[in-house]
C-alpha cells in the first residue's frame, strides 16, 4: 500500500481553493448527466484535496494508479450508460478527468491542464445552451478560472488573486464585446459532432412521444407577430408534420412529400393572412412549424403540398424565421394514403366504424359522429394511461382514457375504416403570451396531436382530444390550460412549496425573464453575418466582407492596447500605498529640510547613523524611528503588530521645523554603525 | 536585505556603469500555456462555427480578452522597475560569485519577479514575490564559481509571467558585474618561515585561530565565517575575525618554487599570502615584473591577490 502512494508538494491552499472553486462551477451546469456516484465521488475527492492542502501534506497515489482508477470511471461510466459518442455524451468522462486532476496536482502543468479543461466544459455547455442566464453563469465561470490561474503564479494570498483575475475579466469586457460584434462568423459545415438537441418528432409517431415531450416545460418556440393581434386561442394550432402511413400502433411521414415550385396563390385572399417570427429551438429534425396554414414559406425552407414546411437538414442551433399563414386556408393535396389500413385491424373497430357511418356517405356528418362518440362514451384525458400495446382498439375499447396521441390516431383509423380520408397532424397548440414583451412562448409541453379530414373541397381540423374531461388526479398541463378563462395565460409554474402569495410574483418575474432572454436570444444569440452587414455598412461589408471586420477587430484590439498604455502611464493614485514608505517618507522630508538629504541608495541604518550625527539634538527621536523602521521592514511581521501605530507617534515626535543645519557631506559621516 | 554604503576597499562598486535607465524591455516570449490555451481556443472556435453557436463565440470573446489584458497587465507589471548592479566581493577560484540587484519597484506594486542570469546556463532565479510601490530590496544573484581573474557578468534578467501565465515579459540590465577571483589558495612549495603545519587556505580553516574580533557581513562575504550564535541571539550578521600572534616578516617570492603549471604556482603563492596574513605577520609578493613592499592588513592582502589574480605569465 505505502508503494502505491507518494508524497505530493503541496500546491497551496489558496491556490486548490480557488481551483475547486472553477472546477466546481464549471462542472455545476453537467450535475443532471453525472450519474449521483460520480457527483458523490466528485464531492469527496475535493473534500480530500482540501483537507490534505489545509494540512500542508499530500499524499496522492502514483500514476499507474491513477491511470487505473481513471479507466474504472469510464468503464462504470460505458457500463451505466452515461458515456457515449459526441460531446455532450461524453461530457461526464470529460468530467471526470477534470476532477482526478485533483489526484496528481503536481507540477504546474497540472494545474494548467485543469484550468484548461475547465475552459473547455464552460464551452460545451453553451454548444447547447444560450440563454441569458447561462450565458452570465458561463462568464462568472470563467472569472472563476482567471482567478484560479492568477493564484497560480502568486504567493500572496487568496484576496489578490481574486483582485487581479476579476480586474482581468472586468477591464477584459469592453474587448470581449468588441471580438463577438466583429468576429466574421464563418459558415462551414462540418460533420455533426453530436450536439444534443433536446429530441422533438422524430418522422414518426408513437403515443408514447408525446407524453415524454409533455413532460418537459422547457420553451420551444418563441413567436412574434409583427402586424400587431395575436390569433385568438382556438386558432392557434402549429402545424408540423402530417402523418399519413400507419401500420396500426405507428404513424409515419410519407417518404417524398411533394413541394411547391414557388408559392401558392391564396385562395381564399379574403382570410386572414398573418406573419409570424419564429425562433424555433433545435429538434434534431427537419420540420419547421406554423398556424395552419403556411402559405409563404421562409428562406431555405420548402413549402409541401400538404403544406408543411422542412428543411433540408434539421437546424443545430436556435433558427430564426419568418411564415405568412392564411388563417382558415385549407390543404387540398391529394393524400394517396389518406385510406391506407393496417393489415391487421381489430373487428371490434370495423364495427365501430359501421356505427358511424350508418346511413350515410357524407364525411363531414361522419366526422361529426365520431366527436360525439368520444364525449358520450366516459372517455377522459391522462397522460399516464399505462402501455397499450394492442393500439387503438385497446384504448378504443377497453382503457377509454389517454392523450392527445391515442385520440387522434384511433379517430383516423375509425374514419379510415368507415372510408373517409384522414390523417394524423402533429404540432403545438396555444402558448402562453407573454404580457411583458407580447409575444408567445411554445413549450415543449404545448405539444398536441389532432386530425384533419378529407371534405371534397379539402383537408378539414378535427381535434377529438378537445372537450374530453381530465381523469380524476390529472395535472395534466393541457387541462390545466383548459380550466382558466384565459387559455393564452401564463400556467403556474412555481414549485409546490411556494406559498400563495409569491405566486403572483413569481409568474411576473419569470415573464420578465423570458421576455429578457427572447431580447437577448434574437438579438445578441441572433448576431449573424447579414447582422454583422447591416451594423457595419452594408455597402463596405459587402464589398470587402469579413475583411471590413477583421480590419475593425484589429482596430477595436488597438484601440484598447493605446488605452491600456495610456492609463498606465498615467501618475498612479497614492491609494493603496504602503502606509509605512508614506510615513517615513514624510519624515525623511523633514530632515531633508533640516539639510540631510538621504541619498536614494542610502539604506535606513546609515541614514539614522548619518542624521543622528548631523543633528545632535534630535538623536535620540532620530535613532527611535530608523529602529522602528527596519522593524516593520525588515523585520518579523508579529512585531509589527501595533509598528505602525508606534512609527507615526516616533515621527511626530521629531519637530515639523527642525533648525537648519548646515549641510553635512555623505562621505565624511559615511562609517560603518556600531 | 542589508543596505550599506560603507565603502569597502575589496568592493568593487558597480554602481559606476549603471545606466539612467537600467531596465528595459527586452522581449515578450509567449509561454507554452499560452500555446495550449490558443489550442483549446481554436476547439473552441471549431465547436462554435460547427454548432452556429454564438454562445461559443461569446466564450472566445471572454476569454481572449482576458488574456489581451492579461498581456497589457504582464508588460506593466515590469514596465518601470529598475535593476541597478551592486557591489561585488573578490572571491577564491571556484567559489560562487555573487553578485547584488537592486530592485526598485518604481510607482506601483509589483508582482511575481524572478532575477536570474540569462548568461549562465540553468541559473536558479531569485524570485521577489511582492515590491509594495517606492520599495526596493537587494538580492543576491549567485553563479557557479571561476577560474582567476576578473571576471564580468554583463547581464541580469528580470522576468515575470504574472498575472495568468501566458505571457514571459523580460528586461535586462546592461550595467557589468565586475569579480577579482583570486587564485584558489593551495599548501605546498617551499613555505618562507618553514612551518608548513598551517599551510592551507586560511578561508578554510580560518576559525581555527584566535578570536580576534567581529565586523559587520558585507553581502557577498563567505557565509561560513558568519557568527550564527550572535544571530540567533537576535544580533545583526556579524563575520568573525581570526588571528594569530606573531609579527615576523616574509617575503612570499615566485622564484622561491620551481613548478612548471604556472595556474598551480599561483595558487600556492595565494596560499602562503592568506597564511601569512592570517598568522598576523607583515609580508611581501615578488611576481616577475612586480613587487609588492612589505605590508599586513585586509587591505595589503587585497593587493596581493589582486596581483595573483590578474598575473599573466610573459611567453
């Protein structure tokens, strides 16, 4: 055991301090990835480090060991399934590294390393994240950092490291802005390195996604309206991907949906046409969203004949666009698929789907029919309705409660069965306006299912989860909404804790936050070359391009190296002056008034030989601050406990206006004391 | 820490070639940190381009500001310190050379300074952790030892990475250390008076005679001849004198030996001067071309040596 193990210098206290510090709120923001045994591992490895620094002796184990014990991390890490491939998976080995930097804190390199790791972690985090408030942690972290390399190359406390690093980030922030206005954002694509989006639809749907999206209040969509009302409520339907194939418990997207060439004449101009701005978070998929339906559809983006919009490649980070609707415009696309059936169908829904159609032909009367069945039959809304595996029969017959998904995928099977063209759409409905910034936030908990139903003159919206009572004990969000008078209302979303009147608040300040975080996301987030363009001359920047930045970034960094210069050599203010080279330099003044100059070489002990030779009279007071001198300055700091206190005293006591003497040469007064 | 300005006849004061402006910048050397943060920077703004995230680009902003003004903070921590030469002490061949800085910290604090000799390879600095503002402290750079003569230093280094380490900024004096190194004292040959007991160096063996009194430690004076029992009584650095009786007179001559290495020679002619003045007679040197008249003190002895030490054999 004892070979295993080797004696380690001691780094310091201050230093690991401020170290852990960094280490700790880098890693703060990945707590919810690291598994609760590394969090633990994590704390106590700290805890160690601390102790043993606190007590000035370190004992780490050698390397083999810790190589060791660093690949028993990652093995349990593979074996529990917290590590993968891509940066976000493996941001827990990455974690974990960090950390066992405590373990062999050694050389500066060492500790180099962790604070580089440490400025890696911080840059991962925003891969993903861009909030405001993520954004302001990251920038505390890195202060964290600075500091925790300051204290590295000092010696003299915890308090001037801290000084000196948030004086670095702070005089640094000018500059800082300068580089992210000017820096030319460069265009590449490179092979995804696995940035995780937080998964939305996926191409297909399975009841089941819906309820783990329902789950997460985390915003999706932010919406604008720039020509001024908001739709009312039940106009609010964003339309995503129409799902035409099913195979009885799936529901697809029907590979190459047709697009328009260009977009299409309204034809109804009539209705009402309105713009929305969109910033839409990254899904890992393709599709883009818009209240029914997309007439104009934005830049990059095409236009389907079902009228839903996509991508060529699903968006990695925050996107930012632009739809016109037609409120009330129906999809006339000719669904091949709209009769398709499972091979294998239950025979309890072909008799469910003669119920409806009994004596007629007509879809809308048996689209109609079917509404009404779901709200005469006990049917009520859950989200946790337990597994169905036998699809839509099961809930159709036997469960009779669910969400969103089982009622729009079982209505569309019961139409198709009774011979009426009908598919499944999903998307979000409603959001909560925002009072403070007015506009509306879509979360991820918005997310709906409904159907839509082929009439001759187009595809109608039938929405059979609407009006379904909640089952008893259900919070679900959706009914929550429901109950209010004011659908669009913010949801309370305070913690249970939280007593009734902070409530209040507490909804006000999270719309101010939101509505701070859409400023700071379309505006600061939303800074692109076409911004870039507009802020620093169109014609200038498109004439010379990233050149017109790079030229201004190297001016902004100029800019701040002249006035960096310029200030230094400014006269420095007396603040912050050592209190006993003022005072004795006020008394050196004294005496230099008196005719005895002290040579700038001249050390204190032979400048008090010297005076006290040259002004007899006041020796004694002269001998008494040149003692009291070279203790404080020289000596041992305890005995400069009430040094400085006792100097002041020494040097009133020699006379302001001492009798002029006549000047007395260096050299004959020069000799060694004692 | 010890300031003086007694002048001592065996000091050498540099002070003479000190220029107005003793320090200077240098050069600005990036340090390996410096290479491996601008590594992860480039990461950085790879994973910024790739994921369009201006969260990254924000990260990159922060951090290469902080470290633009982590570079303007290097160069004027150092801007305006001074480096001033000081005195120096004739040694013995082979004896470390130490030769004196004065630092003068200028108008504001300075941090994190390390002195060191750029001239000699793998010279430890002498680190000044803090100089509060209109401070100054005197340290001691020491150098391996060297062969007789005179020797020179013509440069110190001041050097600092303070404050995050990326950025090495250097100044130099341009003032010259000058070193009398006497030849290193050796027994042997023909001794003037015959007793050749006490033949050897009396730097050696000097506390071996008797106690002749004390005198206050110059910097750059032998250690081992510091009187560490007054020290620890709470006395300032005091050098023991020895002597010993006696008030013969000798002639130290070349011609007295007959040994062919010309270097082995001197330092048996060093060693007969120590003796002798040790012991406390009056002496004299005859070198080929020079005489030194008879004479005794620290000050004869001086001349002596100096002689053995600058002695060029005529072809």
């Amino acid at each position: 055991m004892s070979q295993s193990l080797i004696t380690s210098e001691p780094h310091g206290f201050a230093r690991v301090l401020w170290l852990l510090v960094a280490m700790t709120m880098a890693t703060l923001p990945f707590l919810d990835i690291l598994p609760p045994w590394l969090t633990l591992a994590l704390i106590v490895l700290g805890t160690w480090r601390l102790v043993t620094e606190h007590r000035g002796l370190v004992v780490v184990p050698i390397l083999p060991v810790r190589l060791l014990l660093v690949l028993i991390v990652a093995l349990l890490l593979l074996a529990t399934g917290n590590l993968g491939f891509g940066l976000t998976a493996a941001t827990p080995l990455f974690v974990s590294l960090l950390w066992s930097k405590l373990l062999e804190l050694k050389a500066r390199r060492d500790f180099l390393v962790a604070c580089l790791l440490c400025y890696f972690l911080v840059a991962v985090l925003l891969f993903d994240q861009q909030s405001l408030l993520t954004c302001l942690y990251a920038i505390a972290t890195l202060g964290a950092i600075t500091i925790a390399l300051v204290s590295y190359h000092l010696d003299h406390g915890a308090g001037r490291s801290f000084r000196m690093g948030s004086r670095l980030l702070l005089q640094g922030l000018p500059l800082a802005a300068a580089i992210f206005v000017l820096f030319p954002r460069l265009q590449v694509n490179f092979p995804n390195l696995g940035g995780q989006a937080v998964s939305g639809f996926a191409n297909s749907l399975t009841p089941g996604d819906v309820a783990r999206m329902a789950l997460s209040d985390a915003p999706v969509m932010r919406v604008e309206f720039p020509d001024g009302d908001m739709p009312t409520a039940d106009q609010l339907y964003w339309r995503g991907l129409v799902l035409s194939q099913t195979d009885g418990a799936t529901w697809t997207v029907a590979q190459e949906t047709l697009a328009y060439e260009s977009a299409p004449a309204p034809r109804n101009p009539e209705y009402r046409a309105i713009v929305q701005d969109i910033s839409l978070q990254p899904q890992n998929q393709r599709w883009l969203f818009a209240l029914e339906v997309a007439e104009q559809p934005p830049e990059k983006t095409r236009l389907g004949l079902n009228r839903t919009l996509y991508r060529r490649q699903a968006p990695v980070q925050v996107l930012r666009y632009s739809v016109t609707s037609r409120l009330g415009e129906l999809p006339i696309d000719v669904d091949e698929l709209g009769l398709q059936l499972p091979t294998q169908l239950d025979p309890r829904v072909a008799s469910l789907a003669q119920e409806w159609r009994a004596g007629t032909n007509a879809p809308q009367v048996i689209a109609e029919r079917g509404m009404a069945w779901f709200k005469a039959n006990g049917f009520t809304y859950s989200l946790s309705p337990g597994t169905m595996d036998a699809g839509a029969a099961e809930f159709l017959f036997d469960k009779r409660t669910g969400f969103c998904a089982h009622y729009a995928t079982a209505y569309a099977l019961v139409l198709r069965v009774a011979g009426v063209p009908a598919r499944v759409v999903v998307g979000f409905r409603e959001g909560e306006r925002n009072d403070v910034g007015d506009f509306l936030l879509v979360r991820y908990d918005h997310a709906h299912a409904w159907c839509e139903v082929r009439f001759a003159d187009g595809w109608h919206r039938f929405d059979p989860t609407r009006g379904i009572p909640a089952a008893p004990g259900e919070t679900a969000p959706a009914t929550r909404r429901a109950g209010g008078a004011d659908p669009l209302a913010s949801a309370d979303r305070s913690p249970s804790w939280m007593p009734a009147w902070l409530r209040g608040p507490y909804t006000r300040v999270n719309q101010w936050l939101a509505f701070v975080d859409a400023k700071w996301e379309s505006n600061i987030m939303g800074l692109d070359s076409a911004k870039q363009g507009e802020w620093f001359g169109m014609a200038g920047f498109q004439r010379f391009g990233n050149w017109l930045l790079i030229g201004l970034l190297v001016g902004a960094v100029g800019t701040v190296v002249v006035a960096f210069v310029w200030w230094s050599r400014r006269r420095p203010t007396r603040r912050g002056v050592d209190p006993v080279a003022e005072l004795y330099a006020q008394y050196c003044q004294r005496l230099a008034r008196a005719g005895v100059v002290r040579h700038p070489s001249e050390g204190p002990r032979d400048f008090t030989a010297r005076a006290a030779v040259a002004l007899p009279a006041l020796a004694e007071g002269i001998r008494a601050v040149g003692e009291l001198y070279e203790q404080l300055r020289y000596g041992r700091p305890e005995a400069a406990a009430d040094g400085l206190q006792r100097l002041r005293r020494a040097i009133r006591a020699v006379p302001r206006h001492v009798p002029v003497q006549p000047p007395v040469e260096r050299s004959s007064a020069a000799g060694r004391p004692g | 820490m010890v300031e003086s300005t007694t002048q001592q006849p065996l000091t050498h004061d540099n002070a003479a070639h000190r220029t107005p402006h003793a320090a200077r910048i240098k050069r600005l050397r990036p340090t390996n940190a410096a290479v491996y943060l601008a590594m992860v920077l480039l990461f950085v703004l790879l994973g910024a381009v790739n994921y369009q995230s201006n969260a990254a680009y924000l990260v990159l902003a922060v951090v290469s500001s902080t470290a633009v003004m982590s570079l303007l903070h290097a160069w004027r921590n150092l801007n305006g310190v001074r480096l001033i030469p000081g005195r120096t002490f004739p040694v013995f061949a082979g004896e470390p050379l130490r030769a004196q800085v004065r630092v003068e910290a200028g108008e504001r604090d300075r941090w994190a300074l390390v002195i060191d000799a750029p001239e000699i390879p793998d010279s430890d600095g002498v680190p000044i952790e803090h100089l509060p503002p209109d401070d100054s402290t005197t340290i001691e750079l020491v150098l391996p030892g060297r062969r007789r003569g005179r020797q020179t230093l013509t440069r110190a280094r001041l050097s600092s990475v303070h404050p995050l380490g990326l950025l090495a900024v250097m100044h130099e004096t341009e003032a010259t250390w000058s070193w009398v190194v006497y030849p290193a004292p050796l027994a042997g040959g023909q001794d003037p008076d015959g007793d050749g007991d006490d033949h050897l160096a009396g730097v050696r063996r000097s506390n071996t005679g008797d106690f002749h009194g004390h005198r206050p430690y110059q910097p750059g004076e032998p250690h081992r001849r510091i009187d560490w029992r007054a020290v620890a009584r709470g006395r300032p650095l005091l050098l023991k004198d020895y002597t010993l009786g006696g008030t013969a007179e000798c002639w130290i001559d070349w011609t007295d030996d007959v040994i062919a290495d010309v270097e082995i020679h001197l330092s048996v002619l060093c060693g007969r001067v120590v003796a002798a003045e040790r012991q406390g007679r009056r002496y004299g040197l005859r070198l080929p071309g020079r005489t030194i008249e008879l004479g005794h003190g620290v000050d004869h002895q001086h001349i002596c040596l100096e002689a053995l030490a600058l002695f060029e054999a005529t072809p």
